[in-house]
C-alpha cells in the first residue's frame, strides 16, 4: 500500500536537493557562458592577444565599469528614494 506523502514531507526529503541541482545548474550555466566567451577569445584571437583582451576586460569590469555602475546607483537614489521623515 502506498501512503500520499504530504508536501512538508516531500520538502523534508526531497526539496532541498532540488533547490541544491537547481543553484548548481544556474553556475554551471553562469560559468559555462563566461567559459565560452573565453575560449572563442582565445580561438579568434592568438594566445597572447586573446590573453590581454580578457585580462583587459576584467580589469575594465572591476575598475571604472564599477565606478559607472555606482555613479548610477547615486543617481536613481537620488531621484527616486524618499529619505524624508513620514508624517
């Protein structure tokens, strides 16, 4: 005889492996995409050109890219967030 499980039980047993595969597919597809942009640099370009363009683009990313994204930030905040007391 088979018993219904309830869904308390299901999750119990079951949901936290699913959610576990479901956060690993979404880095393997993350990582995945960042491997391939990797490997056609390298492939269209030489070693050490394709090299310097990723090294350049991370670079870019974690510098001035991010100082563009703050600058935004700053400015939506500015616009768009209420800091005044309620009445």
């Amino acid at each position: 005889m088979v018993r219904p499980m309830d869904f308390y039980l299901f999750m119990e047993r079951y949901g936290y492996k699913i959610l576990f595969g479901i956060f690993g597919l979404v880095l393997l597809a993350i990582f995945g995409t960042l491997g391939l942009y990797a490997y056609a640099v390298f492939k269209l370009f030489d070693f050490f050109a394709g090299g310097l363009l990723l090294l350049f683009v991370i670079v870019y990313a974690f510098t001035a890219g991010r100082r563009v994204l703050d600058a935004q930030a700053k400015a939506h905040a500015k616009y768009f967030y209420d800091d005044r007391r309620k009445r």
